[in-house]
C-alpha cells in the first residue's frame, strides 16, 4: 500500500509539546487541521516497539527504513521511503528500526 506523501502542509496548528516514547526513541509531533483531522510527524530510532492503536492508523514512511508486524500476525513486513501501511482500530502493532532514523507521517481515522 503507498499513497503519495506530501512534501508539506499548510494552514496547520501544531503543538509545542512532542509526543516522546519509549525514553526519546520515538518522538513526534502532533499536526491538527482545521477540518477536525489530526497526524503526527515523528522519528523512529534504532530499536523495536510496540504501539497500541484506538482508532485506525496509517502509517507512512516519509525517510529511511523500518519493518513493521500487525497484531495476530507472525510475518514482519519491510517499508521504505514512500510506502505504508495501515493498522486497525483498537489494535496494535510492532514496529522496528534496524540502523538510521525512520521518519514517518501517521494519519488517525
């Protein structure tokens, strides 16, 4: 699944608190639009984590590498620069970095 990732965004409210996970290795920053919708745009450092998710989640890798398993699911699946994936509502996934910074847009909705 890929879906084309743009270079920018306009006319966004962005909070100056990060989202900081797992001791700085996953840091983010929440974008909300005036329609209501909400992303984030965030590093993933070298490591393995796992995310719980409320509501449906895409994830789009904007640069760098990282492989990634949805919950239920025994295969692990690579994503590079302009490719994704989505994740169920009230789920979960495992996300991982080998070597490099992932950088990646999330979507909620």
């Amino acid at each position: 699944m890929s879906q084309a990732i743009p270079a920018q965004f306009s006319s966004v409210t962005v909070p100056c608190k990060a989202n900081v996970y797992f001791d700085g290795k996953v840091v983010s920053h929440t974008l909300l639009f005036a329609d209501g919708g909400k992303k984030t745009l965030g590093l993933i450092y070298p490591g393995s984590y796992r995310f719980d998710t409320a509501a449906p989640e895409r994830m789009d890798i904007v640069a760098g590498r990282c492989r990634a398993r949805l919950a239920g699911k025994s295969e692990w699946h690579e994503y590079a620069a302009g490719s994704g994936f989505a994740i169920p509502g009230n789920s979960s996934f495992d996300i991982a970095v080998e070597d490099g910074v992932a950088e990646y847009l999330c979507s909620f909705g």
